[in-house]
C-alpha cells in the first residue's frame, strides 16, 4: 500500500535565544526563530542560525549549543497544494 499523503508536516521551526557577543559592542540579547526540513540534524540547525548571527556581526563561538538555548522544535503546517511559495531546501 502507498501512502501519498500531500498534508504530511515536511518542516519544523525551531525558536532560539541567547547572549551572543558583538565586535566593540560587547554581550547582547538575541533571539529568533529557524525553520528546516523534519529530518534535518540539529547540527545543521545551529549552522544556521550561527550564518544568520554572522551576517549581523556577531562572533560564533565553535560550541554554539553552549551559548543559546534551542527550544524544541513546532511542525510547520504544509503548504496548501495550490501555493507556489518557495520554501527552504
């Protein structure tokens, strides 16, 4: 029996937050939200959200997991089938 179920939660997005440190600014508060695919590792979702916090200028520690706290992660309900949206890969 084949399942095609269209409906099925393809995304999970994963709310953050935490103290990142800021060239000539010092600690500041961040916090956000990363949406990834179901299956995704939570490696790449930190990978994630350290490119976003490095494009705002902020330095990354190598352990970020140890810097912000990642909540667990909310499904993402499917796109209608008729949404021609573009979603992350």
């Amino acid at each position: 029996m084949n399942s095609t179920n269209n409906g099925v939660h393809r995304e999970i997005t994963h709310h953050w937050f935490g103290w990142v440190t800021v060239p000539g600014q010092g600690p500041a508060w961040a916090r956000g939200h990363v949406t990834v695919p179901l299956c995704a590792p939570r490696e790449q979702t930190y990978r994630l959200i350290a490119a976003w916090l490095r494009e705002r200028g902020c330095t990354v520690p190598a352990d970020l997991s140890q810097a912000i706290t990642l909540l667990p992660g909310q499904l993402t309900p499917a796109p209608p089938a008729d949404d021609t949206t573009p979603r992350s890969a």
